[in-house]
C-alpha cells in the first residue's frame, strides 16, 4: 500500500510539473511590456456604455427602490418610537 502512494505522489508532481510551461530566462528579456498608456487606451476601447433607455429604466428602479427604503425606515422608526413609549 505504501508503494502506492509514493506512486501517486510522483505521479501528481509529474503532473504538476507538466501543467507549468517553462520559460528560458533570455524570453523573459526579449518580452517588453507594453506602457502603462498603451494599456489603458486599449482596456478603454473594451468599455461598452449602456444605452439611453437601460440608464433610463435603472435610474427609475434606483429611485423607486430609495424612496421605498426610505418609507420602511421612517415607518419602522415610527412603530419603535411608539412601542418605546410605553416602556419608558
């Protein structure tokens, strides 16, 4: 049973080690990184804005939501002021 297991762990290193994709030292020079401007400009042109209804539409859900929220708190702290009342 012990040879086993030494044989799955070999195995797994083995597998380990092939998963890895070995770099010479001289590619990681000759690799330039591209500026940081250079970078940006082009995660900029992935940026897809949202059209004038979407906004529309999630500017009213987010309005909607805030004032629904906004009426359960001030309903809620008008029930604990009343309750506290009594108990005070």
């Amino acid at each position: 049973m012990e040879e086993n297991t030494v044989t799955t762990v070999e195995t797994t290193e083995k597998a380990a080690k092939a998963d890895k994709p070995e770099k010479k030292k001289a590619d990681k020079k000759k690799e330039k990184k591209p500026s940081f401007f250079k970078g940006l400009k082009k995660e900029y042109k992935k940026i897809v804005f949202a059209d004038k209804k979407t906004v529309a539409k999630q500017t009213v859900a987010v309005v909607t939501m805030s004032i629904f929220v906004g009426a359960l708190i001030a309903l809620l702290d008008v029930v604990m002021k009343y309750l506290l009342s009594f108990i005070l």
